[in-house]
C-alpha cells in the first residue's frame, strides 16, 4: 500500500444481514479533494466512520498517511481531521470554547489552543458568534463550527460528511476556497456530498458507491460517456420561436425538439458533439446566448450509475 493519502482496499462492514459496505476499493491522493458519490444507503457514511476508526471494518485493509486505523487508531486521529453530518457539539460551551477544548484534548497547549481556535473562528466565518452557546447556532452555523473543530490539530487528513449541508450561498463559496486552499497546501480531503453541483466545482477525483460497492474506472468512463442534454437560447427569440432555426442548423426534427421554459434542450452523444453542433449554430447566424449542459458531468454520471446501466 502507498504511505500518503487515503487507501482503502477490498473493505466490507455489515451490521447483522444488513450489508452496508460491501467492497470497497479506492485511493484519496495528498494535494487533492476527492469526492465520494452515492445514493442513500449506498454505504458512503460507514466507509466514513470505518476511515476515522471509529468502526472497525470486517474484511479488508485501510490506510490513513500510512496508519492503519483499527490498528493504531491513536496515530490515525492525531493524522485526520474528521467532520460528521451532525456536529454533536456541547451545547453549553461557546464557539470558542468548544474549540479550545478541542485543541486541548489534541494535547495542544493552552496558548496555542487559543490561538488556533481565534484564527478558525475567523477562517469560517463565526467572528460574531464566537461568544455565542452552540445551542443557539443554525444548522449551517454549526457545520461552520464542524468543520472549524476538524481542523483544531492542523491534520494532514480530513473526512468530511456533507459539510455544504445547511450553508447559504456565499458560505458555499467560501467552503470551496478554503477546500481548494487547503488542498494546495498538500492535504487529503475526502468529501462526500449530496450536492453534487457543489461538489463538481472543488474536487479533483471521484470515488463512486452504488450498494456499498466502488463502481470500477470503466464503468463511471462509460457512464460519463452517455448521451447528455444541453440547453440551448438564442438571443431575441424566445424557445418556440427559435426552435425551427435551431432544428434546421442542426439537422433536427423540430417537432422532437424539447421546451424548457426559455429554453431548447437537445440531446448529443458526446461534448465533442456538442461541441459541433455549437459551431453549427453560430455558422448559421444564430445569436447563441446560451449553450451549457443541462446537468453537471458528475450528477450526469451519478444518476446513469444510479439507474442501473452497465
């Protein structure tokens, strides 16, 4: 096995008949973000648990920077920074005393506690609330203080449970520059999230789970191969105005042509296809005001892989 990232080979975890990892094979590289993609129940959240040893798996092997987990998980969490779906937080203690005692119990010292908890509190966006109890924080709020609490002991590793769950826009923003921030400072970022839209903008890789097993490389190749939709408005027109002249630069049928409120959606076999029928229409004289994939490669990919093709 490799001495960096995240490794994990041929690991399974069931909970009675209840299979929830089935075989799970993948490998989360130093400098980048990786997601990890899959349906409800697909066992996303398990392989989590079992990466931050807190569940030990029943077959196969795990590596975090080269610690095995189950059996040093000691030296696997001095390694990771791990951010669960729900914070789980004392709610009693504030924002920055909750952060405090976390660095505490990394056997940072007092001052240097402190330090890190006022440079988080400023990295998330908590400034205003650094006094305030966590009970009284919002859901997105406490994600905030999530993911400020992974990052007390500076881990070269992080495992993050749907961390855009709950953040307004702008915060969503500022999660995908400090992501790629910290990437670029050389850690492992293992991210699972249902927004897949969010997560296309800020990961590297992507690790694909359907019934608790890693969808191979050639079948995620051939399902991000598909046929895909792609939006089409021409300017000053509005959509059944322009489908005519759009069906006639791209050698359509007008009448199969789909209405999307402004838009016209048109299905091609490849981007390289797309790509032509692009050109198509500006060599025709069309005003292209919009031309974009009416879904993200990775949500495109997620639901061909979710619908069962093979």
């Amino acid at each position: 096995m490799t001495e960096s990232g995240i490794v994990a080979r041929g690991v399974r975890r069931s909970f009675g008949h209840v299979h929830a990892v089935r075989n799970v094979t993948l490998d989360a590289r130093e400098g980048a973000v990786t997601g990890l993609v899959g349906p409800n129940g697909s066992g996303k959240t398990t392989l989590l648990l079992m990466l931050a040893s807190l569940l030990a798996p029943d077959a196969g092997e795990l590596r975090i920077g080269g610690v095995d987990p189950v059996a040093d998980p000691a030296a696997a969490r001095a390694l990771l920074g791990w951010m669960p779906d729900a914070l789980g937080a004392w709610g009693s203690l504030t924002v920055r005393e909750t952060l405090v005692t976390t660095g505490r119990l990394y056997d940072l010292d007092r001052d240097q506690a402190t330090a890190g908890a006022a440079r988080l509190i400023d990295e998330v966006g908590l400034l205003d609330l650094a006094d305030a109890p966590a009970r009284v924080l919002s859901r997105g709020q406490k994600q905030r203080l999530g993911l400020a609490r992974a990052l007390v002991h500076n881990p070269r590793v992080l495992l993050l449970d749907e961390p855009a769950s709950g953040l307004d826009p702008q915060a969503r923003i500022e999660l995908r520059t400090l992501l790629r921030r910290l990437a670029a400072e050389g850690r492992t970022i293992l991210i699972s999230s249902h927004i897949l839209s969010e997560l296309e903008e800020v990961i590297d890789d992507a690790v694909f789970l359907v019934q608790g097993e890693t969808v191979s490389a050639d079948r995620v190749a051939a399902a991000a191969g598909r046929q895909r939709t792609w939006r089409i408005r021409i300017a000053d027109l509005d959509a059944r105005a322009a489908v005519v002249p759009v069906a006639q630069a791209l050698g359509l049928d007008a009448a199969l042509i789909p209405i999307d409120r402004r838009d016209l959606l048109v299905a091609f076999d490849s981007d390289a296809v797309a790509a032509g029928g692009l050109a198509a229409l500006v060599h025709a004289g069309l005003p292209v005001a919009e031309f974009s994939a009416a879904t993200g490669l990775l949500e495109h990919t997620f639901l061909d892989l979710e619908g069962g093709t093979r």
